[in-house]
C-alpha cells in the first residue's frame, strides 16, 4: 500500500512542480538557517571535557581590597563584587600548587618568544607558548601523535623540554617525528619530547582569559621556565590596588594576577580538603595584610566555569531563537500552500472516495506526500546549510574570528536540526491531510 501511496504522491507532486518547488525551497531555507546556527550554537555550548565535569576545578581567589570593583557580570550588567578574578597572582599559585591534595594539577601561563633552530627555517617566527606543568596533559586528556608529555620531575629543573602542537609541529617538520630534535625558543635550546595529535577544545574552557575561541598554544615547556627567563607573560594581565611593576622580579612579587591554576579532585572528601587549603592560605594572608577584602574563594567545575565566562551570550541565543521563528514561518507557508494544493485537487480526492476509498487512507496518501516534500526539503536544507558553513568557515577562519573556528559540519547539531524539522514538517501537514479527508464525494460528484 506504501507503495502505491508514494506513486500517487509523485504523481501529484509532478501535476504542480512551481507549487511543490516553492513548498521545497521554503523548507530547506529553514533548515539550513536551523542547521547553521544550531551547529554554532551547540559547538558554544558544549563541554569539551564533560566526562571529568565533576573532578576538575580552576581555582579562583579574591587578592582585592574591600570596596574594590568586583569582575564584571553579563554585558551591561554592574559588576558583581563576589566574582574574583579568572587567575591568580604569581606567588598565590606557586604555593597553592605545592599542595598535595589534588591526584593532579597544572599551572598554566602563557609566554611569546621567537622559535629557530628547525630545518630549511630562515627566520625565526613569533609563537605563543604555554608555560605549564606535567599534570596539564594528563588532567585534560591531550593526545600524543609522537612522543608523550615531560616527566613531572622535569618541572623541578627545570628541564630543557618541550611538547609541540601538530600544527607547529606541521610547518617546523612537515608533520614528521621530531621527537628528539631540538629547537631554540628565545635563544634557549629546547629538546622536544612531545608532539600533540589534533587537539583544540571549543570553548577554550581551560583558559578564557582573552577569548574562549580560537588556538590552542603553538609548544609547551615546563611552567618554571617563566622564571628561569623572565618571561613577561602574553595574555591578560591585571593589578589592583598599587600594583604597578615594571620588572618581572616586581611582577612575581607583587599581587597582580596573571596565572591559571587547575586541579583534579576525585571526589568530595578531596575537594574539601583542598577548599579548606585554599581557605587557611587565604586566612594566612589576610593577617599578613593582604585579602582585607570579603573572602571568595571558589572551586569552579568546567560547566560551572563556563557559565561563569559567559560562553554562550545573548545573541547567541536570540540568533538561535530567529533561525528557528525563520522555520516557522516558512513551515506556516509551507501549510498554506499546502492546503491550497490539496483543495485544488478535492474534485479527483471526491471521486477517489465515491469508489471506496476511505477517509483514513485518503488521509495517509496525502500524509506520505507531505512526507516527501519533508524529505525533499531536509535534503535541500542539508546541501544550503553545508555550503553556509564552508562560506563561513572561509570567511572569518584567517582572521581567527570565532565564527570560523566554530563554522565546521557538525553531524549531531546537523542530525537534531533535520530531525527536528523533518517532524514539524509532518506534524505540520497533518491538518492539510486531515481537512482534505473530510471532503464530502457527492458534492464533486454532481459538479461532474
């Protein structure tokens, strides 16, 4: 019966082919809108490491005095004095690294330098390099294409090694294995030990600091080389207060914040001991004169910061909400023409009827031609959609613009947009189907 249902559907399809294109054009314009932003949205709003949501925590603490503006909250929004800052001073993360609580943890700074020394290379290219420690690549679950991570005695050294991106590890070596070769970062020979597989979490989430977009690091080196060079570190940093250095050895002294610090904490009775940590230093300190402000010490999961960096804003969501009104008004289209089609067509329906066919298989032929135009439009909203965020992607991906790292063919956003449409737009022909089923046979019977 399927069969015959699909052929009577073809056949009235191909009676009205401007009708039935424009039915097609309308829903696979909503879909590929639904397909684009859904695809965007669902890369914003995910979390790349969700299977250790509950064990890892960036460590935030308040180094302000009282009365001190508090980090600003949503766009617009007055600042909300119980956020601390993102990162921690220098001194604040070096000590509370030191503890043994945590199973693992990393510190995470980031420092520019020239990098020279690989084959047929004429100059040396300015990179961005992260200064972390052994824990960053075993908490965060980074993977190794050549080589591995340093051991973490290398961190005491500090050894001279260094972990490469892909990437770099691509235009330095023409992605061959580089493990065991050296390279000169600032004049420093670094010998590599490490190649990283393809990995650049979207968001950013375990550094948001100047964007929750875009790179990952071009190399890693053990975290206390920043002191070994006096590196002034690249990225945001801020000072409160009189904090005003102009010297690295003032920088490290001093309370203004720039470093990151990570843990992971396996279970509850570890995170309270951790929390309790964080909060005697904070108590040490304040008798010492420092943190004369309300404490807000916080232990943030990667959902809880995520939220807390607003990664998915506002006109993310309102540009999410308008793709999928544009849908809606293009199904309600859809249905009006639709009903319009199937009236047009009540005489043949009337006679269909006169010879025995009943009001609930005339009401599932014309479903299964609603179908099609379903599965017609999906697919054509498919084809626009992909080629929307390949144009996307090759716009904005050489300014580094988020739009470009986030335009790629996501198959689950593209699955839940098409599913989602594909049954509106069934849902939505069920009352053509239904109304046309109600045709009374005798009236078109007399007017033949």
């Amino acid at each position: 019966m399927l069969d015959y249902y699909i052929r009577m559907s073809l056949k009235s399809l191909a009676r009205t082919p401007g009708l039935s294109a424009l039915m097609v054009g309308a829903i696979g314009l909503g879909i590929a809108a639904c397909i684009v932003t859904l695809t965007v949205y669902h890369a914003m709003s995910g979390n790349p490491i969700r299977w250790k949501n509950d064990v890892l925590y960036e460590v935030t603490m308040d180094p302000r005095a009282a009365g001190n503006p508090g980090k600003p909250g949503k766009p617009g929004n007055a600042p909300d004095p119980s956020l601390a800052p993102d990162q921690l001073s220098y001194k604040d993360a070096t000590y509370l690294y030191c503890s043994d609580n945590p199973r693992r943890k990393a510190i995470l700074a980031v420092l520019p330098g020239w990098v020279s020394g690989a084959p047929g290379e004429s100059s040396p290219a300015l990179v961005h390099v992260r200064a972390t420690s052994a824990g960053f690549f075993h908490m965060f679950d980074v993977p190794f294409e050549y080589g591995g991570s340093w051991a973490a005695a290398a961190d005491l050294g500090p050894e001279p090694v260094m972990v490469l991106s892909r990437r770099e590890n691509d235009r330095l070596f023409g992605g061959a294995d580089s493990v065991g070769k050296t390279l000169l970062f600032n004049g420093r020979a670094f010998r590599i030990v490490g190649v990283l597989d393809r990995w650049n979490p979207e968001p950013r989430y375990y550094d948001m600091t100047v964007g929750s977009f875009g790179r990952s690091s071009s190399a890693y080196i053990p975290f206390a080389w920043d002191a070994q060079m006096h590196a002034w570190p690249s990225g945001h940093t801020g000072c409160y207060g009189t904090d005003d250095p102009s010297t690295y050895r003032q920088l490290i002294g001093s309370g203004c914040v720039w470093v990151l610090l990570w843990v992971e904490l396996p279970n509850a009775a570890s995170r309270a001991r951790f929390q309790a940590f964080v909060d005697a230093y904070w108590a040490a300190q304040r008798k010492m004169g420092r943190f004369q402000g309300p404490r807000h010490n916080h232990l943030w999961r990667v959902s809880q910061w995520l939220a807390h960096n607003h990664v998915v804003t506002n006109s993310s969501r309102l540009l999410l909400k308008l793709a999928f009104a544009f849908l809606a008004v293009c199904l309600i289209n859809t249905v009006g023409i639709e009903l319009t089609k199937f009236l047009r067509a009540a005489p043949l329906t009337g006679v269909r009827r006169a010879l025995g066919a009943s009001r609930g298989q005339i009401f599932q032929q014309h479903l299964v031609e609603t179908a099609l135009i379903a599965l017609a439009g999906s697919a054509l909203g498919l084809g626009l959609g992909w080629a929307e965020l390949h144009a996307v992607h090759a716009l904005y991906s050489g300014s580094g613009d988020a739009y470009g790292q986030l335009a790629r063919f996501d198959p689950l956003g593209v699955l839940w947009a098409l599913g989602l449409a594909a049954l509106a737009t069934v849902v939505a022909g069920v009352y053509p189907a239904w109304r046309i089923g109600l045709v009374a046979p005798a009236t078109y019977l007399k007017s033949q």
